[in-house]
C-alpha cells in the first residue's frame, strides 16, 4: 500500500541525514550545559555576596528567566555583530543557551546553597577555613547531591528547546525537517521521526534522573 | 423488658485487623452499651487508636463484624450470608458515628461557623439558616460563641479542639468517638476542651468511647476502662477497681509506668 | 523576590520603554511591537485558559478516573512533557493538513501551547491535591461526606491556594512559549521584532524594546498571582501543621 501519507521508504532514506543532524542537536545540548552548569554556580554566588552585586545579579537572573529564550537566541545572533564579534550560527545558539539555562541553574544552585545548614558555614569559621576552602571542600559537596534531579531536569529541557536553533538556521534536527519537508514537500517523514527521538530520549532521560534521584538518596547520611 | 436486653450500640464481632505481617488487632471482641462512656488505655500499638479508626471506617476490616446499633456496619445481609457492605449502606450506618481527632482536622479555608455547618447542609441537605442555628447552639455549648467568625488559624489549640467537637455533634451522631483529643494540646489548654466532654457526657445521652491518656479524667468519667495490650483486651472494668486494683500484670506495669511519668 | 522588587522592576521597565519610545524611530517600532504584543496576550490568555482545563481534567482522572481513563491521562502527561513544545507546533501545523485537518495558525499556537502546559500543569494539580494532609480527608470520612463532596467542599478549595506559585511559573512559561509561534508564521511580538528588524537593522533597540515588552508582561503575570494568592489566603495561614 503506497501510502501518500508514509513512505518507509522515504523514512528510511533520510535516517542518515538526520542522525547527521542528531549529532548537531547533542553538541549543542552538551556544551550548551556544560557553560550553563558553570554559570549557574557563578550567579548563584554572585546572588549571595553583597546587596547591590547581589541585586543586579538577581535582576540579570529575573530578566533572562522572564523573557523568551527565542527573543535571546535572535539577540545575541543580530546584536553581537554590531559590537564587532561576529559569531556563526552555532556559537550564537550556543551562548544563548547557556545564559538562558546558566539562570535556571543558579536558581537551583541557590536552593541547594540554602538548604546546607548554618551551622555548617559556622562551624567552618571556628576551624579558621578560608572562604574557598569552606566552600569547596564543605559546602558544595553538600549542597550538591539533593540538587542533581533538578539539574537533570533542566538539563533534559535545554535539550528540547534546542529546536530554537532552527531559527537561526543551525543545522540541528528540526531544522533539518523542516528543510527536507520543503524541498521535497513530504513532512510527515522527518517531522514524526523527529518528535519521536525527541520523545525517546526525554522519556529515557527522565527514567535516568529518577534513578539518579533514587540512587543518591541511599548514598546520602540524611 | 429492661434495658439491659436492648442490643448494644457498638459491638465488635471477632474483629482482626492486619498491617502486612503485624496484627494490631486480634479477634477482638467488644460490646458497648447505649449512653455508654468507655475509655480505651494502652500502650502504643496496641491497637486501641485503630479500634475508633475502624469503627469510624477509615481502616478497612479484615475480619469479623462491627455492629452499630444493631446493625452490622462493615458488612450487610444479603442471600442469608454477609457480604461487605456496599458504599451506601456503610455510608447510612456510618452516619451514626462522630469523631474528634488528636490533630483537630478543621477546615482551615472555614470559620468556627463554616466548619460546622458544612456538613450539615452538605450531607444532610438542612437549608443553611437551621444549620447555622444549629451550629450557633453548639458553638455556644463549647463556650466559643463569640468565636464563630474566626479561622482555625486565629484559635488556640484548646479552642480549635472545641470547635471540632461541635463540628461533630453538628451531625447528631448516636456514638463519638475521641481520638487522644488532649494527647497535641499544651498541658494549660486540656482542661477546657475536657471540660466540654464532660459536659456532653452529663447533658446528652451519647455512646462515648475515647481512647485517652488522661487518667485522671478516664477514671472519674469513664464508666468502663479497657486497657489494650497487643492487639487484645487485657483487662477491663469499672474505673475504681482496674485502676486502683488491677488484676492483670500488665496492666498493673503500665498504670506503674504512665503514673509515674505524671 | 518580594512583591515590592518585583514592582520596582515592573515600574523601571515601563519607564525605560517610555523614555526609549522619545529617540529616534523607536516610537514607529512600538506601535509595531505592540501589535505583535497584542496577539502574544491573546494567545497566552487562552492557552492559559485550555492548560488550567486540561491539567484539572488530567490530574482528577489520574487520581480518580477508572484504569483506561487513567492511562489515558498518563499518556497525555507523559507525551506532552516530553516532547519539545516547537516540535508540537510544526507538526500540528505542518503535519496534521496531510490528515486532512487544516487550522488557522492561532488555533494552532492556542492548542498546541495549552495542551503543552497542561500537562506540565496535571502534575501540579495532581502535586498539590496529594499535598492535602490525610487528615483533612479522615475529617470528611468522619462527618460522612462522599468523596466527590469532600473533593468539592474541602480538598480542592484548599489545593488551589497550594497551586497558585507553581501555575504562575508556567504560566509564565507559556508567555516565552508563545514566541515560537513566530516560527509558524504568526504575527506575535517575536516575529514583528525580527521583520522590523530585517528592514532596518536597528538591532538594539528593536530587541531590546521587544524584551522589555515581555518583561513588562511577565512580571505582570507573577505580581498578578501573588495577589491572587494573598487574596485567596484570607484568614487561612498556610502550612500550619495541624
């Protein structure tokens, strides 16, 4: 039955293209997470030390967190250039995406920090630690367990606003969809393989963090 | 015909109930009389919160039969055997039971007034100026008359606990059931809601059974203690002899041990 | 951050617009923008609307619903949360003509959006009735309420006032979601800003104006919930432990 509607065939021609496509979409995830990761950890910081540094960090955070990630991605695509750094689409996405995702992650980072006790911090101050020394060795192992899920969470939502890319014309996979359904007007195929790798890989995911979740509960003293 | 052959209010029928592996109640076996005023004492687990849990119906059976006023409650007659009851009809026999918590459970989106007229015209359709009536009698009975406008959050702990007494006598229950109604009260504020049931106990002819710390008010209200141990009755009697005179050695342990603690 | 930071940030927001709209072209851009603004309300209005009904709708029959109702609903959640909210949209608007179901982009960017967010939604919904202490239902059994009326009466009044935050996140969320719609060739504020943008190339203050406008309306939307919350609190005192 040659169906107008799905052409295995078709289907099985363009997998090569779009796994091509798939790698794309997967650097972009990862490295976008990774600066994301970092930044959070920097804000996050930033947030705590100080009233006004606190505050304009905190208005940085509301500001990106607030508007859409869309609107950023376009930004830092046509804006940059005009301060003489002329990106490619790639690094533009990039960039957005982890500014975009870095907010997020200080949010998290914050709760995590707040949640380790006082005394901790106290405790630290009557041993005479230095203030890295404390943090690093003390509290961030502390305040980094119970938050992984959430990161993990976000990390599977970056994954899925990489489709934002296409608007800047990054070769990832729902760009390259919509490319093939308009050359050669069949959208079905690209389109429904696509929505279900995307699917796959947030339920396989989601399985994944809820493991994680599970297995650094028993790890932990609490 | 006198009075004693009259059916009992309350009876518990070889009752067993079961948490997995643990049985906290074991073919248990309890009548109580209409007007009634049992107190229930034993050490935690053994079972004497669950016995007014399950005559209350939030724990399910998993043998035997509670009556209510003679009529079997957790099961009903069907084709000459008992089956488990239906929801309606262990709804309509349930509906004789009251019951105050340890915790209160007040509706906190309500005021006094609210809390006790929800039920009322929720369930038993009394078109809102008799159960406002209703719930003003009764608020003013537990002495919070003028308190009637106010959230649970605005009430002390005693004054939240009398609230929830009046809620539950809103619907006119034949038996109430107290849930260690003192046991989450700062020791200052068990007095006044103690107060209150005493009242209800001399006013109303109410079947009462209250599971309780209390001693002291256990042995000068109650007209029968039960003391639970492991699921069964160990001993019970009139207050006089089974706190003054226990004959069992457990019982004479634990009245040691929680007399002690006072 | 407090209602009176968030204000503040709303208030300078709206005075930097203002002063933003006396330089140059930047007045000519606003009423461009604002027009795309106006389909970005409308859209986020009414997929708020089809969120709030569908995760009511979920929630209750995951809790509540017979074995296939459940799945159902499970399905729905779990399909929606996992998939990528622009892959949704382009398959409704470029897929689904080939089933023979043509829709108007806005009915498009309203279904695919709300039904989005609705799932995200079922699980608060379903989150903050769960969060109803145990005893609030023991109460209920006690004075013999069925449990449709103690849903009713008691369950779901006091979950509302739970839900209110976590809705207002999403919808949030709802609000940037609506910015994809561009991509299938709405004229919200996204798409006026980038065709303002590829005729003048007055890249700065076109998307800054843009991002302005989005905050104005975002914080809108928080400010407007904490309200909400206060309001529905009235006498109530939330996580009192009894």
């Amino acid at each position: 039955m040659s169906s107008d509607i799905w052409n295995w065939g078709y289907a099985l021609e363009i997998l090569p293209i779009l796994a091509r496509a798939a790698i794309v979409t997967i650097e972009a995830t990862v490295i976008s997470f990774a600066i994301a990761l970092v930044l959070g950890l920097i804000l996050a910081v930033l947030r705590m030390s100080g009233p006004v540094v606190g505050w304009l960090a905190s208005a940085f955070v509301e500001l990106v967190r607030s508007t859409p990630l869309l609107i950023q991605i376009f930004f830092i695509f046509f804006v940059l250039p005009r301060f003489g750094i002329t990106l490619d689409a790639f690094a533009a996405g990039i960039i957005a995406l982890s500014l975009h995702y870095g907010c997020y992650c200080s949010e998290v980072y914050r709760a995590g920090l707040e949640a380790v006790p006082r005394g901790q911090w106290e405790a630290c101050t009557a041993l005479n630690f230095s203030s890295w020394n404390t943090f690093k060795n003390i509290i961030l192992p502390q305040a980094i367990p119970p938050i992984v899920p959430a990161l993990g969470n976000y990390l599977v939502a970056l994954f899925k606003d990489t489709p934002l890319l296409s608007a800047i014309a990054v070769a990832e996979l729902v760009q390259t969809a919509k490319n093939m359904g308009s050359d050669t007007f069949r959208y079905n195929e690209p389109m429904t393989i696509v929505g279900l790798t995307f699917l796959v890989l947030s339920l396989v995911s989601a399985v994944g963090i809820r493991w994680l979740e599970q297995r650094l509960n028993r790890r932990s003293v609490r | 015909m006198n009075a004693s052959t009259e059916h009992p209010m309350v009876r518990f029928e070889g009752v067993t109930k079961r948490y997995g592996a643990l049985t906290v109640l074991d073919d248990l076996n309890l009548e109580i009389k209409r007007g009634e005023k049992v107190a229930i004492i034993g050490p935690s687990g053994s079972g004497k919160t669950t016995v007014l849990r399950m005559l209350m119906t939030l724990e399910r059976i998993d043998g035997g039969v509670i009556w209510v006023d003679g009529e079997p409650m957790t099961h009903m007659p069907k084709n000459g055997g008992m089956v488990p009851a239906e929801p309606k009809h262990l709804r309509r026999v349930r509906s004789k039971i009251g019951m105050v918590f340890q915790h209160f459970n007040l509706f906190p989106h309500m005021t006094a007034l609210g809390n006790c007229i929800e039920a009322p015209m929720t369930v038993l359709g009394l078109p809102r100026r008799e159960a406002e009536e209703r719930a003003a009698e009764l608020l003013n009975m537990v002495g919070l008359a003028e308190k009637k406008g106010h959230y649970p959050a605005q009430l002390s702990g005693g004054q939240q606990q009398r609230v929830a007494i009046a809620r539950a006598l809103a619907m006119r229950p034949k038996v109430m059931l107290f849930d260690e109604v003192t046991s989450a009260l700062d020791p200052e504020l068990c007095g006044e809601v103690l107060q209150v049931i005493r009242k209800l106990g001399s006013e109303h002819d109410l079947t009462m059974l209250m599971v309780t710390h209390q001693m002291g008010f256990a042995k000068e209200f109650a007209d029968r203690v039960c003391f639970f141990y492991q699921g069964k009755i160990c001993e019970q009697g009139v207050p006089k002899e089974l706190f003054v005179a226990p004959k069992n050695e457990r019982t004479q342990q634990f009245l040691r041990a929680v007399l002690e603690a006072v | 951050m407090g209602i009176f930071s968030l204000s503040a940030m709303l208030v300078a927001a709206l005075i930097v617009i203002g002063i933003m709209s006396l330089f140059g072209d930047n007045a000519l851009f606003m009423s461009g923008l604002l027009q795309g603004a106006w389909l970005t309300l409308q859209v986020t209005a009414l997929g708020c609307v089809l969120a709030v009904v569908m995760a009511t709708l979920a929630a209750l029959l995951r809790l509540y619903g017979a074995a296939p109702l459940r799945w159902l609903a499970v399905t729905y959640v779990e399909f929606f949360r996992g998939t990528s909210a622009l892959v949704q949209l382009f398959w409704l608007f470029f897929v689904l003509p080939l089933f023979g179901i043509s829709m108007e982009p806005f009915t498009v960017a309203v279904l695919g959006l709300g039904l989005n967010i609705g799932a995200y939604g079922a699980e608060v919904v379903r989150g903050a009735i769960q969060g109803i202490q145990k005893g609030q239902w023991e109460a209920t059994t006690a004075l013999n309420m069925t449990r449709w009326q103690a849903l009713k009466r008691i369950i779901l009044p006091q979950a509302f006032v739970a839900m209110i935050p976590p809705w207002g996140n999403l919808f949030i969320e709802l609000l940037k979601s609506t910015a994809l719609v561009s991509l299938i060739t709405m004229s919200d504020l996204t798409f006026r800003a980038k065709t303002i943008n590829d005729t003048t190339m007055q890249t700065i203050p076109i998307f800054t104006l843009a991002l302005l406008i989005y905050l104005v309306m975002s914080l809108s939307i928080t400010i407007g919930m904490r309200w909400l919350e206060r309001a529905s609190l009235r006498g109530m005192v939330r996580g009192r432990g009894h």
